[in-house]
C-alpha cells in the first residue's frame, strides 16, 4: 500500500485542530487560534510513534505524554484539575470522532474522502450536545481588568448569582479574584476594607477599585475588585462576577 507522507501529516494537522477547537469551546478556554495551530503542528510528533520500535504499552503512555503537552501548548497551565479536563475533553472528543469516521468507513466504503468533511459536523453535534447538559444558571466570560497604571489582568469569570457583595459606602458591586494573580504585576497602594458577612464567615474583604473592566466588548467602571486569599473551587475560573453585572451587559 502507498502512503503519501505529506497527506498523511496534513490529515493529522487538520484532526488534530478540530479537536482542540472542540475542546476550546466546549470548556470556553478562549485560547487563541494561533495557540492551537501551534499545538497541532507539535500533534504532527505523534506521527514519529509509528515508525518506533516500542510495544504498544509503551506507545500508549507516549502517546498520553504528548497528550498532556498538546493541551498545555493550546490552552496553558493553570493547575493540575485545568489541564486534567483539557486531556480529558481532548481523548474524549478523539474517541467519538474515531468511533464515528470507522464506523462510516466500514458501512460506507466509498466515502472515505468525505470524512474529513463530515468531522466538523460530528464535533458540531457533540459541542452541542455538551452545551445541553450544562446548567442554564452557569454562565462563563472572558474580562479583562484594567489598572490605573496601565497594567492589565484577562481572566476567565464565572457569573455567580451568589455573588452579591456590595460597598455599603459607595454602593458599587464587587468582583471577587484570587490575590495571587497580581503579584508580580500590579502592586497593591491603597486598598479598601469593606465588611461582609455570609451564612458562616464575617470580617473585611481587601479591595482595590481599577480603571475599568471590560467584557462582552463594554467597560463598566462602577466596580470595586475583591482580592480572595483562596482559590475558586471551579474549573479553570479565576474571577466571580457580581450578579449585578447582568443589568450592565
């Protein structure tokens, strides 16, 4: 059998990207489209599996290795459990994408140049799929916060209805990041104090109020930022928006 080594690493270039532009959506990671072509240019290593004299075990664990870096290449390193979905996604998507064009391939020989069209639409029907499953209350958004010294932070944030603190002084909501995300780039002068109280906790939340936020491409100044000590038990969310950002986008 003749194999053409520049269709075969094209094939794998254009796979690999549709995997990673599925798992991109599906988890909102909003990475950069020159990111995942980066990534699936490096998928083009896995080809170098087949000409290895290893055994399949091995091969196996090589292949989930440069699984792990495809998806720090495409959407970076937050934290174990970020990178852990994004692999995860990542084979799953592979898997029913697979499942799917073999299946094709065997009842309908004579389409075998066609799957490479009919991919998309696969992974179309999965991204929705996943969409439905999802809670209508849970909502994702890419802000960016915008300092007074020009620096900036672009995090993924999560709507949180729970999330209500206000100042009582000058009545603006708060959005809540984590405090470590600004060291080293935006240095803390001089914070606010504002009392809250939940259902167990009490005390003063430091706050810093930036120049601006913007998202869904408005910026909204009447917002104070809350700087939290503690990580955010959700996946791949560095930032809580306040309920009250509802009524400005």
């Amino acid at each position: 059998m003749t194999i053409y080594i520049d269709l075969l690493l094209l094939v794998n270039f254009l796979f690999d990207l549709l995997l990673l532009l599925t798992v991109n959506i599906a988890l909102k990671r909003y990475s950069k489209i020159s990111r995942l072509i980066l990534a699936s240019l490096f998928g083009e290593v896995t080809l170098l599996s087949l000409i290895l004299p290893i055994s399949s075990y091995l091969l196996i664990i090589l292949k989930f290795i440069l699984g792990i870096f495809l998806c720090i290449i495409a959407f970076g390193y937050k934290n174990f459990k970020y990178t852990f979905y994004n692999v995860l996604y990542l084979y799953m998507t592979s898997i029913i994408l697979g499942g799917f064009t073999y299946y094709l391939s065997v009842e309908f020989q004579n389409i075998n140049y066609l799957l490479l069209l009919i991919s998309p639409l696969i992974l179309y029907v999965f991204i929705k799929s996943i969409k439905a499953l999802k809670e209508i209350k849970n909502y994702y958004y890419k802000i960016k916060i915008v300092f007074e010294n020009g620096k900036n932070l672009e995090l993924t944030s999560f709507l949180d209805t729970g999330n209500k603190l206000i100042d009582p002084i000058t009545n603006k909501p708060i959005i809540l990041i984590n405090k470590k995300l600004l060291k080293g780039s935006i240095n803390i002068r001089s914070p606010m104090y504002i009392p809250y109280n939940t259902i167990n906790y009490h005390g003063l939340l430091e706050c810093i109020k930036p120049s601006y936020i913007e998202i869904e491409n408005k910026k909204l100044k009447n917002y104070l930022i809350g700087l939290s000590e503690e990580s955010f038990k959700l996946n791949g969310i560095d930032c809580l928006l306040n309920y009250k950002i509802l009524e400005d986008l």
